[in-house]
C-alpha cells in the first residue's frame, strides 16, 4: 500500500488521482463545482455515483463504486466524499480496501467511526474541510 500523506499541502501537491463519491452531473452543486476545480488544476477526476453510472460527467466515465474504478484506474490517492455522515463508512471501508491514501470528508461530513478505520489502515483522513478551499490555500496564485 502507498504510504500516506503527511500533510494536506503535500498531499495536494502529490496526489493525481481524486475519486468523488457522489459527484453530481449538475453544475449548480458543490461536488460538481468542486471536481471542476480540481480537473482544471491538473487533478485527475474519478466520478462515483451510482446513479450516474456509465454515463459521463466532466469528461470522465462515472462508476457506481470505488471498487469498480480502481479496477480500471489502479491507485487512487484521495477519496473526496460529498455524502451525508451516516452514509461515510461503507465508503471508508471500500477506500481502504482499494488502497486509497485519503479519506477527505467535505464541509459538514463529520463520521468519527470511518475515520478510525481509515486511519487504522494508514490513511490521511480529512473532515469537515473543503478540498477545493484547501488546494487554493496552499496553491497561492
């Protein structure tokens, strides 16, 4: 397994491949706008959702779970939640089983259970942050 990040900042100027679980085709919505950022700054985007499934948002074919996508793209480094908290954990467990290297909850996701097993399996886990917020904090223009 790749070993974890040391900080937001070196994660964000390591990490390539960011998986958003539950990524929404609608530009108006936050994961959109958030992996749009992300995409445009050299990230590459993963969309998991299932509903999405086989289709396509911002450019990427969306997958119905983690499982599937690393299958396709191998490592992932940071798995960026846009869930509701009691939603997290199935999503943690699959992250760690794939070998993610980042649990990232946004604004407002606090799930203190995912994040022990996230961390217990030596991933960085971040919560209740922005992940676009962050980027630009630490990639001053």
């Amino acid at each position: 397994m790749p070993k974890a990040f040391e900080s937001i900042p070196q994660m964000l100027s390591a990490a390539r491949t960011i998986a958003v679980v539950g990524l929404s085709s609608r530009p108006e919505r936050a994961s959109h706008q958030v992996a749009s950022y992300l995409q445009q700054h050299g990230h590459r985007i993963i969309p998991i959702n299932p509903t999405y499934a086989g289709q396509s948002i911002l450019g990427e074919h969306c997958y119905a779970t983690l499982t599937q996508a690393s299958k396709e793209h191998g490592v992932v480094d940071i798995v960026d939640c846009f869930r509701k908290p009691e939603d997290i954990l199935p999503v943690a467990e699959e992250a760690v089983a794939i070998g993610a290297r980042c649990l990232w909850m946004q604004l407002g996701i606090v799930n203190e259970e995912a994040a022990r097993l996230a961390r217990k399996a030596g991933m960085m886990v971040v919560m209740d942050r922005c992940l676009k917020v962050e980027h630009q904090a630490s990639h001053p223009r």
